[in-house]
C-alpha cells in the first residue's frame, strides 16, 4: 500500500512552514531590537539626522550632545538678516568661519526658520555682523515610532555586515527624523 500526497496538499504544507519560518526571524529580529534598544549598552545610539536641513548644509556644527532622549547640535552663525511672520523667526545667516570652506559669502548664505513657540531671543539686540552660537535640541521618545526606527537599524546594518560592505556602515549611530523641540541663542564675542 502505498501512500501519496497531492500536490496541493505539499505546497500547502510548504507555504505553511515557509511562513511559519520567516514569522520567527521576524519576531526574533523585532525581539533583539526591543532587547538591544532598552538594554545599558544599545547596539545603536540614535542621532537626529539633520543632513537635509537647510542650516546644516552650510553651516557645520560645532558639537553634538547626546544626553539621554536629547540630541543637541551648535552652530556658530553670523545672522545678516532676521525677520518674522506669525509662528516662526526668519533668518538669513551665513556660517561664523564660512571663509575657511567657502570662496564667497554667498555660497553659504542660508535662510533658516525657528519656531516662535519653542525658543525665545530679542534679536534686535544684536549689531550687525555679531555672531551667535545656536543651539538646536531634539528630543527622542523611546516610542513605537523609534522602535520601527532602530528595528530598521538592526536589518539594515546586519544586511551589509553579511555582504560585507562598509560603505552604508552606520558605526554604530542610527539616523532618526525628528523635529525641533527647543532652540536657544547665545551672543559670542566678535573676537572669538
């Protein structure tokens, strides 16, 4: 007596196991990632990423803090214009040492917005030409929205460490989108 199995019935099986397979690796990815993501030591720090912004792409940062759910980025600017409308303060700036990586000023003229709501300064109180050291801050929620982030971090990172790129190597820093949460101004000294 001989026992057969249709066709149907065995892709039915496969698909099943197939299914159940790649259920468990993306539970266990997920389960490392809110492993990693709670424990002391994650495998990944997040970092606003500010690439795209309008200040960052001329001016360099000074610094970045990374304190907890907090990511605060400096930059020293020479404001040549400010302005406002209903919600935000309109800056028109160039960057403090924009001589050192640009031929003309108008390479690094910027135009920047920051929020009325978040962040406060009389910036009539400035002369013309006074530079000014602003700080951007950005807060990081360990949430649901961060959790899909640094999951993402996780797959990522581990698909180019198995086909052994470096080139979209994050070391060890994964990039988060977040909005200002708090800006501040301090006026440098023009000798600085």
């Amino acid at each position: 007596m001989k026992i057969t199995i249709s066709p149907s019935i065995l892709v039915k099986r496969i698909l099943i196991i197939a299914l159940s397979f790649l259920l468990l690796l993306i539970l266990i990815w997920f389960g490392y990632s809110l492993f990693s993501m709670n424990s002391s030591n994650p495998t990944f720090v997040p970092f606003v990423d500010i690439r795209k912004d309008a200040l960052a792409t001329k001016v360099q940062y000074e610094s970045v803090e990374i304190d907890g759910k907090r990511i605060t980025y400096k930059f020293e600017i020479i404001p040549l214009e400010v302005s406002k409308d209903e919600s935000n303060y309109i800056i028109t700036g160039v960057a403090k040492n924009y001589f050192e990586r640009y031929e003309d000023i108008e390479d690094t003229r910027f135009v920047y917005s920051l929020p009325k709501g978040i962040g406060e300064f009389d910036f009539s109180s400035l002369e013309w030409g006074q530079p000014i050291l602003l700080t951007t801050q950005y807060r990081v929620e360990k949430d649901f929205k961060y959790f899909i982030e640094y999951s993402w971090c996780i797959l990522t990172n581990g698909y180019y460490k198995l086909i052994g790129s470096k080139e979209r190597s994050t070391d060890g820093f994964c990039p988060v989108e977040r909005d200002i949460n708090r800006w501040s101004v301090e006026v440098l000294d023009v000798t600085e």
